[in-house]
C-alpha cells in the first residue's frame, strides 16, 4: 500500500510557499504555462521543487515513484532555465489551437433491445459476465453518470479528473462535458445485460472514469501520465487508452519535446504495470506503418503514445470483413491484437449522454479487448498483468495478412502487412476472443 499513499500525498496541494516563484531574474508577469517536468531517477520531492523554483516555476504536483512533475511558469524561458530535455508545455506548442470534436448524432435512449445490432460482440465472443470486483479505468473524456446501461457499472470512488496532471476526485473533474467518446468507449467495455439498449463485452464489471482526454480531443502529456499514475494508485486491474498524446497535431514528423513526453509517460505506464494494471491502448487512426525499424524508432519516423510504447498491449481495428480496417495503423512489433472497430460507415453501436450512437475507430477496437481481459481477470482474480496479457494473445483467433490490400481498387496496395498467420502487422496475434482468452487462462 505504500505506492498508493505516496501517489495520493504527491497530489495534494502544496505549501503556499511554493505557490508563487519571483526569485532574481524572474518575470513577474505573463501568461502563465504548465508544464511536464522529467527528473533524474530518484529526485526527492523537496529537491524537484527547489529546481522548478530556482527556474521561475512552481511545482503543482510531483510523482515520486517516477521522478515526473507538473509545474506552471510564467516565464518565457522555463524550460530552458531546467536545461535541454527536461520539460515541455502543450500549451505552448497550441496556444492559438481552437480545435473541437465534431458531436456526432444520437439517437435517444430506447426500452427495446439493441444488442442485434451489435455485430462487434458476436466477433469476439461476447457477452460474457464480469465480476463487479474488476475494476476497468477508463482513460478518457469521462463516463456520464446518467447513461442508464452504465449507472450501476460507474465506480464513482475509483474516479478522478486528470486534465491539469494532478488527480480531481470531484464529479465536475470526471463526468464529460461536450464529449460523447468515453461513455461510448465504457460502454463498450461494461454496458449492462438487462435487456434494453446496448450490452458491453463484459457485464458486470466496473468502470472508473479517468478523464483524460478535453474537449477538443487532446490529451495533453501530463493529463496521461496523471491518468496512468492514478490508475496504479487505485489499483485498477485493467486500463483503456483509446488515444494518442500527440499535442503536436502532425503525425510522424520531427516533434520538439517529443522525448520528455516519451520518457514521462513510459515512465508512468511501466510503473502502472509494475503496481499490477494493464494498459491496453488504440493502435490510432492515423493509418501509418508503426514497425520499429530498431528500438523505439520507426522507418517512418511514426511513433504513437502510448501505442508504441513496450509495456501497452495495442489493439488495431477492423471492420466486418475481419479485414484491417483503412485508417487503422498497424506495424510489426507494435500491433498486438486486433478487434472490431467498424469501417466505411458500418460502425460500433454503443452508450453515449442521452442515448446510443455509432462510432468507427481504434478507439472503439481496445475497449472490446480490455473487455475481454477483464473477464479473464474476473475469472483469475490472482491474475497480474503478464498472466493476463498470455492469455489475450495465446487466445486470440490468428488472422493472416490480406493477399490483395486494395481498398479503392485502383490497383494500388494501401498498406503492407508483414509476418505470419500467428503474428503479423496488421493484426498482431489475432482477433481478440472471450473464449480463447479465458481457456489459455484456465490452462495456465
């Protein structure tokens, strides 16, 4: 329980006489920015603060376990008083960024069945029942605690918002606002079997709502790791990320910072992972080739968080046909597991505020596998992260790569898959499968 506790006293405000920094050579006004902030390895509080303050900061919160933080500044130059490589704004970097996600359209919430319409369950063997003492974090935009499949499955005590990196357990922090992609992606996971509306992988189970993602679908570096480093705290036996932290807005091209950010949130999953969480992430939509050419590095220069990341099992999508779908990304040595996540128009039905839609996505491809790894943890609850790891892949069903990957039959191949029947590119070890997981498991 140590872990814990210390994850909870690094949230907790700080000292007034840390609130404000204007030592010598300070600004004493400006727009005032936050900060992720990497330290060496075993830093202790006390010093990490003394060297954000000695930079014209101040520390917001501090993760001891990892050696991270979150600092504000109003100086211009903060990260170059740290030194090169040790912090990195995202505020920064879109400061005039006014993006927003598109609502997509929702039908009310109806008293009859829809679980016919939900082709991605029958994919992947389910429904199954869960146990309620398996918890899922749902790294995200917030669960509504009002969606009638969900009401039951919320753990409200397990919850927190995460945006400013530093965890807010109040309902305002967690519950959405303008954005439906949680709830969908909850719904998916635990929606429950009672015979109206939709049905999740795993009913029965227990959701959190990690909030993550903002409103104009960003996560910024600091919000994952928060999410992440809460996650250990509560001690959530699954975690999903249906997203990218890419503050950047540009896929596979030279990204200032992008190595802080990677440090930061390695970090913090390999952490997770070792206080016995795992992470199963989105492959993203970008439809670029991930393979690493050698570590950590990618021939096209691709690399998503926390996607690529070693410790993440990482899910690709496909559509009906059980073919990759055109967006997924994909990459051998990346890819893990593949899953339903709709194509062309022929989407994932699931919970959304006010009722049920449609979505296609990567994002909608994890939750069906951290659905079925949360059933394997109801089953095995000794299970840690590896056992239950092992069991997705050695149940899942293989896929072989595509002979002909012509999409658009123009005559050109829209992407390659490499590797075999039992591992390959496209969909790493196979289709996520509720039976084949839960029979590895049970056979050790």
């Amino acid at each position: 329980m140590l872990g814990t506790c210390a994850v909870l006293l690094a949230a907790t405000p700080l000292p007034a006489a840390f609130a404000d920094q204007s030592g010598p050579g300070c600004p004493g006004s400006g727009r005032s920015l936050r900060y992720l902030v990497v330290f060496d390895r075993g830093t202790p509080e006390d010093a990490a603060r003394g060297q954000v303050g000695a930079a014209c900061g101040a520390t917001k919160v501090y993760y001891p376990q990892i050696s991270v933080g979150v600092a504000t500044s109003v100086a211009p130059d903060f990260a170059a008083r740290l030194g090169p490589g040790r912090a990195f704004s995202a505020q920064q970097v879109r400061q005039d960024d006014a993006k927003r996600r598109a609502l997509p359209a929702v039908s009310e919430a109806p008293e009859r069945d829809r679980s016919g319409e939900q082709w991605d369950l029958a994919a992947v063997g389910a429904p199954r029942p869960g146990s309620p003492d398996v918890v899922v974090g749902v790294l995200d935009s917030g669960i509504d605690p009002a969606q009638p499949d969900l009401a039951r499955a919320l753990d409200r005590a397990s919850s927190a918002g995460c945006l400013t990196g530093a965890p807010d357990t109040s309902p305002g922090a967690w519950e959405p606002t303008t954005s439906v992609h949680g709830t969908h992606v909850a719904g998916i996971v635990a929606a429950a079997d009672d015979g109206k509306g939709t049905t999740g992988v795993a009913p029965g189970v227990r959701v959190a709502s990690v909030k993550v993602l903002d409103d104009r679908g960003y996560v910024d570096p600091e919000a994952a790791v928060c999410g992440l480093m809460w996650a250990a705290a509560q001690r959530l036996r699954v975690v999903n990320a249906s997203f990218s932290v890419d503050p950047w807005g540009v896929s596979c091209v030279r990204r200032p910072g992008f190595a802080v950010v990677r440090e930061a949130v390695a970090r913090a999953l390999d952490y997770a992972t070792s206080q016995g969480t795992l992470t199963v992430a989105a492959a993203t939509n970008d439809a670029v080739n991930l393979s690493p050419s050698r570590p950590g590095v990618s021939p096209s220069g691709c690399e998503e968080l926390p996607a690529g990341l070693r410790n993440a099992v990482t899910v690709s999508a496909v559509g009906r046909d059980g073919v990759k779908a055109g967006y997924s990304s994909y990459g051998l040595g990346v890819v893990d597991l593949t899953a339903p996540g709709g194509d062309r128009g022929d989407c994932v039905l699931s919970t959304v505020p006010g009722g049920y839609t449609s979505l296609c996505g990567t994002s909608m491809a994890a939750p069906h596998a951290a659905g079925v790894a949360a059933l394997v943890a109801s089953a095995h609850p000794d299970f840690g992260p590896r056992q239950l790891r092992s069991a997705l892949f050695r149940g899942a069903r293989p896929v072989s790569c595509p002979d002909d990957y012509d999409l658009t039959g123009d005559g050109h191949q829209e992407a390659f898959c490499t590797g075999y029947t039992g591992y390959n590119g496209f969909y790493g070890h196979g289709e996520v499968d509720a039976a084949g997981a839960l029979t590895a498991a049970a056979g050790g």
